[in-house]
C-alpha cells in the first residue's frame, strides 16, 4: 500500500467515524480564533472556551484590544497558562493586524507567520478553518498518529506537515487532522492506544505490528 493509498483509506475511515470534523474552539470572529489558538497552547480547548467569551465581552473589536494594556489581557487569561507571553502576544497581533492588515486576519501562512506568537499550526489553522484553503495542522495528535499509521517518519511538525500535504488528498486534509484530535482523545491515545478499537487497525504499521507479534507469541 502506498502512502497516498493509506492516506485515502485513513481519511474515508475517519470520515466514516467522525463525520462532524469541526474545531473545537468556539469564536464568531476570524481574529478570536487566531487568539484562542494561541491561548490553547499547553492548555484545554475546554478551558480556553471558558476564558474568551469574558476577554471578548470586555474587548469586542480588534481595535479595543489592540489598545489594550497587557495587565488587564493577562488577568482575563491566567487560567490559561503562560499567561504573560499570551498576553503580550495577544495585544501586539491585535495592533499589527490593526496597522498592517487593515483589521483583516490575513488568508496565507506566509503573512499570518509574521504575526507574533503564530507558528506554522496556527497559521495552517486559520487559512483552513477560517478560509477554506488547503491545511496540514501539525498539533500533537496529529504528529503522533500519523506517525504511527506510517504516513510520516518524524516528529518535526513542519517534515510532517511536508510529508502529509504529499499523501493527503488536499480538499481532505483540514477536516482529516481535526478527525485526528478527536480520534486522539478517543481512542488512539498518547500513553494507552486502543488498537483493537480503531477503525484504522487495518491500515495502521503499528496496529498491524502489534498484531503480528501477538500472533507469533
């Protein structure tokens, strides 16, 4: 089976188990995303939707948070972890996206990765959730299911996102990483893979080594 073949028959299986692939970070804006994305490193999706509907009831627009004072952003995120850093960024993305980019999140990785606090993840995040466009978001389940499932052989993010983006019908690769979080948290997880379990024990190198060793003892 090639890797394009597997990367199709993972996408279909997905799809199959998880047919609502949507982040889970609630925004109504594009630039709430892109906060709550930087607010969800090292920290809960889940506990990132409890802290932004008090920061963006107190900061509506862009342009108030733009002018915000980092003490007061920080104080609204402290749950969050790294609230400080978090805090810094938030305001100083506000102001560029104000300044630089006429308060419009921008639709291309190469100009939301000058944006402070934006990596390659985030960036990939926005132009497929918010956009449409073609994405690879490389989070942590990502990396280590595909990895597992043998569509990718590192854990640099930006190597797998190269090698996924290779493999991975386009159209299907925004909606097949979001399957991945949540097939991550359901089954596939990082201490204990449920492999008798996944619909993908078919396709999957590990699966299908654990499988042969347990028929060879």
């Amino acid at each position: 089976m090639t890797n394009k073949e597997r990367a199709e028959r993972a996408v279909a299986l997905l799809k199959q188990e998880y047919p609502d692939a949507e982040c889970s970070l609630e925004y109504e804006k594009p630039y709430e995303l892109l906060i709550s994305v930087r607010l969800a490193a090292q920290c809960t999706d889940a506990r990132v939707n409890m802290v932004t509907p008090a920061l963006f009831a107190r900061f509506p627009t862009l342009e108030s948070l733009a002018e915000a004072s980092v003490e007061e952003v920080a104080g609204y995120i402290k749950s969050c972890g790294l609230y400080q850093t978090k805090a810094r960024d938030i305001v100083a993305l506000s102001k560029k996206l104000v300044e630089d980019f006429g308060g419009v999140v921008p639709d291309t990785i190469e100009e939301l990765l000058t944006l402070p606090g934006v990596g390659r993840k985030t960036a990939n995040l926005i132009v497929g959730d918010v956009y449409g466009k073609p994405a690879v978001v490389c989070d942590t389940h990502c990396i280590r299911i595909t990895n597992l499932l043998g569509l990718s052989a590192t854990k640099d993010p930006a190597k797998v996102e190269k090698q996924l983006r290779e493999a991975l019908p386009p159209e299907e690769s925004n909606n097949f990483c979001h399957r991945l979080v949540l097939h991550g948290r359901a089954v596939c997880k990082a201490r204990n893979p449920q492999c008798q379990d996944c619909v993908m024990n078919g396709i999957c190198q590990h699966a299908l080594a654990q499988a042969a060793q347990t028929a060879a003892v």
